[in-house]
C-alpha cells in the first residue's frame, strides 16, 4: 500500500513581522491538533523532512531582482524543498500522493520577483512543477488553486505554457485582493484555455464549490489528462477565515480533495488559525490518505449555510460557458483575440502590497506555431524609496524550438549591448536548464547552468 | 560503591564499581525464577564487600518488557474521550475500547461535555465481563484533564475496588493514541510490577543491601525502585538501553558510534551521536504500537548468534527464529555461531559438531564448511550492515518544525559515523565484518560481555518537567503530574521558566533527589498570541530536565577516567 507523504514545516521562528497574519503562530493549533490526533503514526501516513531548495531551481521558474539570495530566507528555500521531496517520491511511485503543510506560501509570487506580494516571494508550486517536469521527464500537469485569493502568480508563470493547465476558484475579484482572476482570463495565444478562472461570490457554500468540481473542474481535468495533479491548498475559503468572506467548511475541503485527488497539495493562505486551520488541515490530509473524514468538525459545529438560490443560474451559467469555451479552445479563431501579429503584447501592472513596489510590466510572447514561444518581459519597478528598477527579462519555454531560443539569445545580446537601458538582463532557458544574468552596473555576467 | 544488574532474557549479569573503577563482574544463568538469579549475581560480585559499603543499586530488567510481549497480564476496559476528529475506529486499540461522548479541544477548551451516562454504561459492560481495570484517555486531556478526572470519579463510585488509570498522568504529550496505549499498559502491569519490586527489595535485604535501589529506564535514566511502580511502563527495554549506556561509558567521551549488541535471538543497534544517546523522536514502541515512553532509539535485527541457518534451493538464508542453543553447543540446528566457530573467531563449542554443522547446510551446494561459514558470516553481516544504514537514514530524515533546527541538520549532514563498537556474545566473531561493511572502525570495548551491567551501574537519575502556560486562558499545567493550575496575569517568560525549576526541584524532592544548578533546558518554544493584529496573550512550552549523563567513563583497565 503506497502511503500520504506529509511534509509538516510550520517555521515556528519566521514570519513577516510580529503581529502580521503570515506569522509564527499561524500553525501552532494545527501543530496541535494533528499531533494530537497521531496522524503521523498512521500507518497510511509518512511523515517526510523537507531540503533546501536549491537556487538553481527557483531561476528555473522566477526572475529575481537582483537575485534569488537578495528575495529569500531559508524558510522560503525549505518551503520550497518540501514540495520538490514529496514531489520526487510520488513521481518515483513510493508515495501515493502528498502534502507539503508548509509556510511560507507562495501563489501570489509571479515570474518576475521585486519583493514579497501577497504575503509571498517564490511560488512553491510553480518551483516544484518546473523542477518535476526538468528532473522527471514528465510534460502535462494541472494545478488547482482552491484559495479564496485568486492564484495570480501561478497564473502569470503559466499563463503562455499549454503543457500546463492552471484553474482557480476563488472570491470574486471586484470583493478582494488580487483583484483579478476573472472567468475571460483564459490564457495567451498560445496556451488559450490552459487559464480557468472560476470568480465567486462572498457566501459561497460548499454546495456551489462542490458543483463547479463535479461539472467543470473534474471534467477538464479528465478531458486534459495530466501526469501529474497539484492543488493549491489554501484554506480562507473557511466560514471563519477574518480575511475571506466565503462559507466553506472544513469538511467541504476535505470533500473536495477526496474528489479531486491531487498528487500533491501545498498550503497556501488560510490564517483563521485556531477556528480553521487545525480541521481543514487534518480533514485534507485524512482525505488524501483515503480515511473517514467525517467525524472532522469545527468547535461551533453544527453550522450550516445556506445560499439565495436566485444565485444558482449565474453560477450554472458561468460554468456551462468555461466549459464550452474549454471544448473549443483549439477551434476557435484566436486571432479575433490576440491579432495577427507575430508578437502579442500586454502591459500589466503588479502592485507589491507588502513591500509597496509598483512594477510596470510590458510582455510580449513570440506566437510561434512549432512552440509555445518566447517571451519577453520589459519590467520597471518603482520601488517606495524612490528607486526605479528596470529589468529586462527573456524567457525560453521547456519546449522551445531552436528558432524561438535563438532569437531569445539574440535579444538578450542585443539588450546586453544597448545596456544603459536595463539594470538587469535575465535569459531564463528552460529548454537548455540555462540561467543567465546580467548586471549592468558592474557589468558582470552569472551562469547558473544544471 | 556502585552494582549493576541486568537481568536479561539468557543471562543476568552484575558489576560492582568502586571508587576507582570496575572491581568485579558476574555473570549467570537467567532462570525462571528471575529473583533467584538476581540474588546470585549479587553474591558473586559482592563477595569479600562489607555491605553497608554499597551505596546504590542500579538493575533493568526485562520484566515488563516480557510482560507485554507474551501478553501475561489481566484484561484491562478502555474508556476512550475521542471528541470530533479522526474516526477512532481507524485505529487499533489494545482491546476494544468504549468510546464516550465528550470533547476537549488543542486550548484546553470544553467543546461538549462528558457523556456520564456513558461512562457508567461503559463500567457496567466491563463487570459482566469481570473486568476490573480501567484505563481512561481523552484527546487533548493533557491540555484539560475534567473529563478524565469525572470518569474516574465515576467508575470508583460505581467499583470502589477497580484500579484505574488515567492518560494524562501517565502521558503528557501531545498524542491521543499513544496516551491511550500507554494508560493501558499502565493498568495492565502495574499489578505485577508492584508484586516484582516488593520481592527486588525482599531479596535485597535478604543480603542486608539497604541502599537505595533504582530502575533503567527506557531513555537510559534511572528512578527509585518505589516510584517506578507509577509509571511500570517506562522500564520497558531498559536492557538496550543498558548496553547503550555501557558503550557509551566504554568508548572515550563525545565520540559518534554505532552501538551493535548482538546477542542469542536478536541483535540490538543504538547511535550515540557526539557522546549522547538519540533518544526515539517516536517513543517506544510495543506489540507494533506506539507509546509515550521516551525511548533510547534502539533498532532491534531479528537475527542473532543462535538463529537457525538454513538452505532454500541454492540459497543460504537465516531465520529470524531461535530454536536453542548453536550446534556446536549441543543443539539441534546450524546457527551462525557455528560458523563462527568453523573461522576460528569463537572459541566456545565443539569445532567438529560445527563444522558438521555447516557441511550439512552447504554440502548440497558443493561448498565446503569453511566455505559456508564465510557465506553464512557475510549473510548476517549483510543483515546488521543494510539495518545501520536504514537507521542512519531514518535519523538524517527526522522531520523538524524551526528553520533553525533544519539548518542544524543540513550542517552536520556530512559528520557520518566512523565507529562501530560491538558488544554481547556476538561481538568477538561479527564486529570487525560490520564495520568493514560500512566503512567504519571496529572496536569492542573491555568488558564488553557485561556492558549492559556496566551501563546499569553507571546510569544516573533524571527528572523532568514540562510547564505549558496561557496566559490568555490564565492557566498554567504540569504535564508530568497532571497539575493545572492559575497564572498571574501577564507572566512573563522568565516566571514560567521559574515555576517549571520550582516544580523541578517539587518533583526532585519527592523522589528523594537533589536539584543542582545545572539544569537543561529541553523546550522551549514562545507563541505570541495575535487576534485583530493585537498581541492579547503568550503560550509557553518549556521543558527543564536536571542534568542526566552517566556516573563516570571507564578506561581500557577497567578504571574510571575524566
């Protein structure tokens, strides 16, 4: 019988600052509870010790600005490992699945790294998954965010890579930070459709969640066929979260991983730390581990919520079109959407709410019809001191075709050559696992090769 | 001057150390009358002493441990407080339990109150069964113990005579199902025990011994004899950890060592990492269920000097079982002590009945006895060598919960191990072959024969403590003694830390044992509590524990040395 791999990291000596909701305290209860409960005894359970992850691997996924060892501490790099550990042993066939319960999280943390936003630096999820498909060998993978914030940063790495499919369900967008994750951001030219986003209304219970799992997430997934099946395991969707405003409850989480049976689960947000925490956790890893969650109840147990029906043919409705729009995501005429030129480009704007960094983007993705392209990022980052950092970053997919890496090459000369522009030139190659960096004041080159 | 007994399953061997070291040895026959073997070792090695010049006795003992092995104690009822949760009837229970209605949640909070009808439901049950001891565990009890306590106090009004025990007295920690394994256990040998301690001190003053006597326990500190009956279970395996001890008194101080004692049926490994033992992050485990005893990590082989040797189809193998004494000994079947003996690395036993013995075990295969002695001797070296290694492994894995702690870790990764030191009958024959294995240093100590008698005599008494306060809550518990009691409002840091020495040198006390100075911190962990970004209380968990260690390290002659 293969076991549920548990990697516990709560860092109890790391946080934000004091009295910040990312702190110390934020899985004590949940340390608690499932000690308590002898989960780690079970003989359905392995308990697993994270590494360190290695910077090579965080440059495999992120640029960041200056460099890795200026945007993380080790409890990033250990958060990170944990995932990479569970990841190995499930992809070597010694685990059945697995849980990285670890802060701290990292969904918000988008390709290009300034500082911290949403409470993250490096996206633990995004790091694993470039680190299992390079390690591996594995192509397709899927990652579902069940977070009440919409996913942003995992959106953002993926958002032109149709090898992997990225869905969340969240708060809607117009109620709470980010702000984003609407259901027409569907994926760039050439990944359309590998973006699902699933906006929902404050007070959604646990009877929509589990309709949108049974009549559009489970059915995409099935249809895509991936290798290998990631959530993103936040937990403010709870009825107590004081940040969310949604209505589920732990044993709607539980049900909802028994259904979706995720290979690996990584925490994300959630910091009702007492009221929600400890339940939702041992309910997600009594499901994974294919054991009665039943009995998993909150102190103020029993609560039941219940929704205005009127708001039912909305949210029929918002499903019937993601999942038509999913149907005919290679048929339809993309280039009513993104033109026909043979650059698409799109201008964002990343507010860093922790560090209070604007950053303005410019991407451009190459529309390549043997690859998924390469991308180009154009970055100026203004930082609240004053500074104003402007980056220039090239991206490589895994897949690359030689044209696309070549004309990557070229622009990253070019941008080295025209260097009063740019503090920092990045060349991310995937496909050759090639990390290189430029810094324009002391004009030096670093390679990070695998 | 100091003895140690260790009363093993085969052997009861003794030492008696005087100021300037070891100043004799004994070694018996265990038989079945356990105090008759005691009181002759005693005699041997107190020969020619005056008694009143002995000023303690240390003995483990295999008593509890045999106890629960072959399951030779009286039906205990299991009264279980699960509360919400994992479904408990996912786990396997000692025997079947009652659960009762009621829940207590990780602050020491009442979520629902105890089902009393319950409870006395539950003790009827168990009189028509003739049951007439109760082990009580609730989940979180550790942190509130009413439930606990009510239920006691319904089932003595019901059954005045009934022993009961409850799990937060025997198991403080964090764990519902070892608490509840370990009250059973409680309550299951405590009888026995008491009946085992009584005649130690019979036949000890039998022999005008009048010093105080101690028990090894399980994490290789001793406790007074009269109050180890409380806690009976934390003898279990005390004779691993005898010769854990022993090692680490033998080899010279600070030194990371494998610890290989291989006896008749089983061979036992313990790690002692820069001088200290590693005590099991698990606790010990009994029948295949897991306790709160704190343990020395100790890795038992199924395989030993007297498990039979045997041939399937052009393999050798050896079982994990013990028929008698080796071949060559007089008994019925080829052991790998008889090839030790065909090699010439024994001595004991009759060569030709030995070599007789691996001739008929290899002569199918075309393989000479010396021939097969080699093949049998690699076989179980093979065996101990992939087990030290899966127990390093499983060490280096050991989860941790502070970037501190994993940095730690990361550090001191490439520090391996570099010595195996060998004790028990096996250890002449196997110990150079093991080390070789694993690329390490062989070494077998002087009196490696009696190293768990050694390791007896030289272990000392600890006491521990283990305070956890809210201060937002304004209660402070004792977790070894099931206390809980008021904080003052705003207790710092530095008033828990003093009311868990306070309690320290309580306990102390009690056992009739001094406090030094030195006192070692084990936990410490400080939460700030933070609702609506405020800071509105602090939790401690501090563990103080008085200095353990052993009494004294002893050089190649057998005399003590700084």
């Amino acid at each position: 019988m293969h076991k549920t791999g548990l990697v516990f990291f709560p860092a109890f000596d790391w946080a934000i600052e004091p009295t910040h909701p990312e702190r110390e305290e934020r899985l004590l209860y949940t340390r608690d509870q499932i000690f308590e409960e002898g989960v780690m005894d079970l003989p359905e359970v392995a308990e697993m010790a994270p590494r360190l992850c290695h910077p090579h691997d965080i440059l495999r996924t992120h640029f960041c600005v200056p460099d890795v060892a200026s945007l993380t501490t080790e409890a990033h790099l250990i958060a990170a490992g944990a995932g990479q550990v569970l990841g190995d042993e499930i992809l070597a066939g010694r685990l059945k699945n697995g849980f990285a319960l670890v802060r701290p999280p990292g969904h918000h943390a988008m390709r290009v790294v300034h500082g911290n936003r949403g409470f993250c630096n490096i996206n633990n999820e995004a790091v694993v998954v470039e680190y299992l498909r390079r390690r591996h060998g594995i192509r397709r993978v899927a990652i579902v965010d069940t977070d009440v914030h919409h996913g942003d940063g995992t959106q953002d790495i993926f958002y032109h890579d149709p090898d992997v499919l990225f869905i969340s369900f969240h708060q809607d967008g117009r109620t709470i930070y980010p702000g984003t994750g609407f259901s027409h951001e569907l994926g760039g030219p050439t990944a359309f459709g590998r973006t699902l986003n699933i906006p929902l209304p404050p007070g959604t219970t646990d009877e929509s969640m589990l309709f949108v799992l049974e009549n559009l997430i489970l059915p995409v997934l099935n249809d895509f066929g991936p290798e290998l099946v990631v959530n993103s395991a936040g937990q403010d969707n709870h009825y107590s979260d004081p940040i969310g405003e949604m209505c589920i409850t732990a044993r709607g989480y539980a049900t909802l991983t028994s259904r979706l049976k995720p290979h690996l689960a990584v925490l994300e947000g959630g910091y009702a730390v007492e009221s929600a925490l400890p339940y939702v956790n041992l309910g997600i890893i009594l499901a994974l581990a294919g054991l009665d969650f039943d009995l998993v109840r909150e102190a103020d147990y029993p609560r039941t919520f219940h929704e205005d029906p009127a708001r039912r043919p909305r949210l029929e409705k918002m499903v019937r079109d993601l999942l038509e729009m999913w149907r005919l995501r290679d048929q339809l005429d993309l280039s009513s959407i993104f033109g026909r030129e043979e650059f698409f480009r799109q201008q964002k704007e990343v507010y860093y709410d922790t560090d209070g960094i604007e950053d303005k983007q410019v991407e451009t993705v190459r529309v390549c019809k043997e690859c998924p392209g390469y991308l180009t990022i154009d970055s100026r980052a203004l930082h609240p001191d004053g500074r104003a950092v402007k980056v220039m970053a090239l991206s490589v997919p895994l897949f690359a075709c030689n044209h696309c890496r070549s004309l990557a090459y070229d622009a990253y000369a070019a941008a080295r050559k025209e260097n009063s522009l740019y503090h920092h030139i990045y060349l991310q190659d995937k496909s050759m696992d090639t990390f290189l960096a430029f810094d324009t004041a002391a004009g030096s080159e670093s390679i990070s090769e695998g | 001057m100091f003895i140690g007994v260790d009363v093993g399953g085969t052997c009861t061997d003794a030492v008696l150390l005087d100021e300037r070291g070891v100043r004799a040895t004994a070694k018996v026959t265990t038989r079945s009358e356990l105090l008759a073997s005691l009181t002759e070792a005693l005699d041997e090695v107190t020969a020619g002493i005056s008694r009143d010049q002995i000023e303690r006795v240390n003995i483990s003992t295999t008593l509890i441990t045999n106890l629960v092995a072959e399951k030779k104690y009286d039906p205990v009822g299991l009264l279980l407080i699960p509360g919400p949760g994992l479904n408990p009837h996912t786990l396997n229970f000692p025997s079947p339990a009652h659960f009762i209605p009621g829940a207590i949640d990780y602050r020491g909070r009442e979520i629902s109150p105890l089902d009393t009808a319950g409870i006395e439901a539950a003790v009827a049950d168990l009189h028509g069964r003739g049951i007439t001891r109760v082990a009580v565990a609730g989940k979180f009890s550790n942190r509130n113990n009413s439930h606990e306590l009510q239920a006691r106090d319904i089932v003595l009004r019901l059954q005045p005579d009934w022993q009961v025990e409850l799990g937060h007295q025997v198991a403080g920690a964090l764990n519902f199902p070892r608490r509840a394994v370990t009250a059973y256990l409680t309550a299951a040998t405590r009888e026995r025990y008491q009946y085992f301690a009584r005649a130690v001190l019979e036949a000890l003053a039998s022999r005008s011994i009048n010093c105080p006597v101690f028990v090894l326990k399980a994490d290789g500190s001793t406790c007074p004899l009269a109050y180890s009956v409380q806690k009976p279970v934390e003898t279990l395996f005390s004779g691993p950890a005898a010769s854990t001890l022993g090692v680490q008194a033998l080899t010279p101080p600070g030194e990371t060592v494998v610890v290989v004692d291989i006896g008749g049926t089983t061979t036992d490994l313990a790690l002692i990492l820069s001088g200290q033992p590693l005590l099991s992050s698990r606790g010990a485990r009994v029948d295949r269920q897991l306790t709160q005893v704190r343990a020395l990590a100790v890795h038992s082989v199924p395989v030993g000097g007297d498990s039979v040797v045997d041939r399937i189809g052009r393999e050798l193998i050896i079982y994990t079982a013990r028929m008698g004494l080796p071949y060559c000994l007089g008994g019925p079947l080829p052991t790998p002590t008889d090839a030790l003996r065909v090699l010439g690395l024994t001595v004991h036993g009759d060569e030709t009945r030995a070599v007789d013995a691996m001739a008929g075990v290899g002569g199918p295969l075309g393989l000479s006895a010396a021939e097969t002695a080699r093949r049998v001797v690699a076989l179980f070296v093979e065996m101990v060598a992939r087990e030290i290694n899966l127990m390093f492994e499983e060490w280096q894995k050991e989860p941790s919960y502070s970037v501190w702690q994993i940095m730690q870790k990361h550090k001191g990764r490439h520090r391996g191990l570099q010595t195996v030191v060998g004790v028990g009958g096996g250890a002449a024959g196997f110990t150079a072959q093991i080390a070789a294995a694993i690329g390490c240093y062989p070494v077998i100590p002087p009196y490696a024969s009696v190293a768990n008698a050694i390791g007896a005599a030289v272990a000392r008494p600890t006491m521990q403590v283990s305070v956890r306060a809210d201060t937002q809550a304004g209660y402070y518990l004792i977790l070894e003694e099931g206390v809980r009691g008021v904080l003052p409002a705003g207790a710092s840091e530095e008033d828990v830390m003093a009311l868990a020495r306070q309690w320290l040198a309580k306990r102390s006390a009690r056992y009739g044992l001094s406090v030094g100075p030195e006192v070692e911190v084990t936990q410490r962990e400080v939460f700030n509590m933070i609702r609506d970004w405020r800071t509105t209380g602090r939790l401690y968990d501090i563990s103080l524990q008085t200095t353990g260690g052993i009494l004294a390290y002893i050089g190649a002659g057998g005399e003590f040395h700084a």
